[in-house]
C-alpha cells in the first residue's frame, strides 16, 4: 500500500470521482477526539436489533456503510438507533459496488478498483471523523460486560497509537430460543485502530489487511465480551469465493473451525467446546447469552 499512499488520498480506477478517498487526517478541521465503531454491512437486518443498542451506548459515534442490501438494512438501523435514543450517534452511507469476495476472487482485484475489499475498507474508514476506530462486523453482539470495557476504553484510546484486540465467540442460531455457543476455539483479532497514515488497509491474500508499524502496543481483552452471530439456515460462508479452499491455508484456521461446527451441527452433531444453550422462556437466545449465560459463567472463562 505505501506505494500508493498518495499525499491527500487514492483515487479509484474506474475513475469514480464521488468514491475517491481523501485521507481523514488531512481534513482541514482535523479529527476530534473520541472512537468510532464502523461496521460494513449487506442484508444484516436481522442481526442489527441486536448488535447496534450495546454499540451506540459503548461508543461516540457509530458509522454504518451498507453495501447494495436488499433486506433493508439501513432502515432497520435506523430504527433500531431510533428506538434505543441514539439516532445522533449513528451515520448510514452507502457504498454502490458490488466488492470481491474473499479467496480467489479478491486476489484477481487490484487493490485500486472499487470492487477490491482493499479500497472498500478504506473509503469506508477514511469517512470516520474521530481520532480512533473500531472495525466492527454486523453481526457481533457485544455482551453486558462487552458493552462497559468497550465504552471505557472508547474515552481511554482516543489519543494513544495501540491497537486492540477483541475475542468474539461463534454463536449458532438454531432458533429464537436455542443456540449453540462455541468457546472451543481461541479468536483474538485486531478489532481497535488509531486513524492516521500508519493504519490504512492493503490487499493480502485472502483478505485485506491494515498496515500496522512495528513497536505499536496491543492490547488484549478478555474472552467473553462479545459474540458473533450465525445462523444455521443461512448461508454464512457466501462471502468467500470457494469456502472448501479453508482447508488449504493455515491462515483459515478460524473459518475452518467455524466450517466444522457448521455442519456438524447442520448434522445434528455437537462438537468439543460448543456449549447448546436454550433461553428462558419468553427471551430471545442472542439477549440470554450475552445478558445473562456469558456474564455469569465462571471466570476465567473456559475456552480451549
């Protein structure tokens, strides 16, 4: 990416001029303290009820980029925003082109096109207007304690060069009232950057990347803060070019777990680790286990 890390920002190569991306840093009024999560979404109407209420209320401000969804996405957010008292904090923009997949199909992408995940993520992140950032997905839920260490770090980072990581754990939806909590597998990925030159996304191998320089401290929080929802009768690996290549990297090793215990449970199989879990009657499984299982399993968390 340094090489093309142009003085004021990128410019696509499709020639869109209303999608070129002008640095954030660069703006005349600067950015202002404080961090925003920015979650990049398609159809993920039903998993927003859940996971913007916690997030409005954990952070300053919350942008929502949705890419071409046809279920009606940014009004269910808005909704949602609406209804937890916190329309002022959330921002919906919209980002028209169809973006890669990832595996093969990213690869075939120069990072410079509009389709690249690359340029995606960093038009959307270059839209943030505070000093810090949280690359948030649509479907992770943070949990009661999630949303508390999330808002007292959000006031803490606005101002230091770290980066945080933040372990979410695969809940598998069978229903509104059963799921299947998986806490056999150890996730921790880099989910908090600071906004400046040293942190822009480039293209990787099966997915982009954000450039990171050596020395910058990370910081880990701990397990059980916060879930990510799936939903046994969706379709939760469209997103790759060719799901059946995870067995082929060692860098997959995370959607390969999350593949078995897919279809294991699709199966009617529960694997090692994975905890089946059914809500009290009347409450809703996702708001069981991060309002009530999760805060209230003993500490430390047991996850293999």
């Amino acid at each position: 990416m340094t090489a093309h890390l142009g003085a004021t920002g990128l410019s696509n190569l499709e020639g869109h001029t209303d999608f070129d991306i002008t640095w954030p840093w660069l703006r005349p009024e600067g950015l202002r303290p404080g961090a925003t999560a920015v979650l990049r979404v398609k159809n993920e109407a039903p998993s927003l009820p859940f996971v913007l209420p916690p997030l409005l209320r954990a952070c300053d401000f919350v942008l929502l980029v949705d890419n071409d969804s046809d279920d009606g996405t940014p009004d269910v957010a808005r909704e949602t925003a609406a209804i937890a008292g916190h329309a002022d904090k959330l921002t919906v923009a919209s980002y028209p082109f169809s973006v890669a997949r990832a595996g093969a199909e990213h690869l075939q992408v120069h990072e410079l096109s509009v389709h690249s995940l690359s340029y995606f993520y960093n038009w959307c992140f270059a839209q943030v207007t505070t000093r810090y950032s949280w690359k948030w997905d649509g479907d992770m839920v943070l949990t009661t304690e999630g949303e508390v260490s999330m808002a007292d770090l959000s006031w803490q980072v606005g101002d230091v060069q770290s980066i945080i990581r933040v372990p979410r754990h695969g809940l598998y939806l069978e229903s509104e009232s059963k799921g299947y909590l998986d806490l056999g597998w150890r996730n921790a990925e880099e989910w908090g950057f600071p906004i400046g030159p040293d942190f822009v996304y480039t293209k990787a191998f099966e997915w982009e990347i954000r450039t990171t320089p050596e020395g910058v401290r990370s910081i880990g929080l701990p397990h059980g803060l916060c879930v990510e929802l799936k939903y046994l009768d969706g379709e939760e690996f469209a997103h790759w070019t060719d799901p059946e290549s995870f067995a082929t990297s060692w860098r997959n090793r995370r959607k390969r777990r999350e593949w078995e215990v897919f279809h294991a449970l699709k199966e009617g199989r529960v694997l090692p680790g994975v905890h089946e879990i059914t809500a009290p009657p009347g409450v809703h499984i996702v708001d069981h286990v991060t309002h009530d299982w999760l805060p209230h399993a003993p500490r430390p968390l047991d996850v293999g």
